[in-house]
C-alpha cells in the first residue's frame, strides 16, 4: 500500500527547492526584444557592418555576438546581472580593441550605448538602436553618445538589415 507523503514534508520541499533565476531569454522576452536573436545582413556599398549574428549559449543566460564589417570582425558575449537588473555586454576584435557595454530601452527598442577602446587606447562612445520593421527586417541606428551616456539628437548612419534564412 502506498502511503500519501504528509503535508508538512511536502510543503518543506516546495520551500527549500531552489528558484530558477531569471536568465537573459526570460529579461529578452518580457522586453519584446526576442526578435533579435539570428543572423542579420546588409549590402550596398556603403554597408560597413555587413553581418550581426546574436545566438543562444548556456542555457539562454547568454547570447553570443559575432560583428562582420568591411574593418574587421568582432565577437562579444551578453549576459544578464540580476543583481543590478542590468544588460551587459563585452567585446573584443580583431584589431585588439575591446568594449563594454549596456542594452537598455529606446522608445520600445532595444539600444547598446557601448564603448570600444582600440588597442592604442583611443576610446569612442556609440549608442545603437535597433528597430523591428517586420519579422526579417531591422533598421540599425548610430548615434554619437555624450559623457552622460545620452543618445545625440540624430543618427550619424543608419542600415537597412534583413534576417538571413
């Protein structure tokens, strides 16, 4: 005969089982910004990024970067903070530059205000705003960045993406 565990030794079990954390997948999705993940192209000759790819790792707590352009290529790797409730992400090229970064909220899109430093330490400040257009289109805005991490008033370029199938 099977006997029905007590309550108490139930309830004791529920308690002490650990909690999932909130991994980037979950921050992503409650902020719309799912859309991002794949492979994104451009072409035209003015095209200096050709190609952004943002893929899952460990379990959706990262997302992996890979940055194709006509300088060089870059790979970075974002992840969220729970204790800061924060978007970060770091990058290296090619070139023996590095950057750090933060994603945040633009008007309901995702934007990275990041810092590159090239490997002579001359260091330059961009924000990138990414609009959905439709499921396989984004328009990629840059922007100058001031000293207090704000957005300047206009886009210095603006590309035209499309999801590569």
């Amino acid at each position: 005969m099977v006997r029905p565990l007590p309550l108490a030794f139930l309830l004791t079990l529920v308690l002490l089982a650990p909690a999932r954390a909130r991994n980037l997948a979950d921050v992503m999705a409650e902020a719309g910004a799912s859309w991002l993940i794949g492979t994104w192209e451009t072409t035209g000759e003015t095209a200096d990024l050709t190609s952004i790819a943002y893929s899952w790792a460990i379990d959706k707590h990262v997302v992996l970067v890979d940055y194709l352009s006509r300088r060089g290529r870059s790979k970075g790797l974002i992840a969220y903070r729970a204790h800061d409730d924060k978007i970060v992400q770091v990058g290296a090229d090619d070139q023996g530059g590095t950057g750090l970064g933060t994603w945040s909220d633009t008007d309901g899109h995702p934007t990275l205000i990041y810092e590159h430093t090239t490997a002579a330490g001359e260091s330059r400040r961009i924000g990138i705003v990414f609009e959905k257009v439709d499921q396989n289109t984004a328009q990629v805005k840059l922007y100058d960045v001031s000293g207090s991490h704000e957005l300047g008033n206009d886009p210095v370029h603006v590309a035209k993406f499309t999801r590569k199938k």
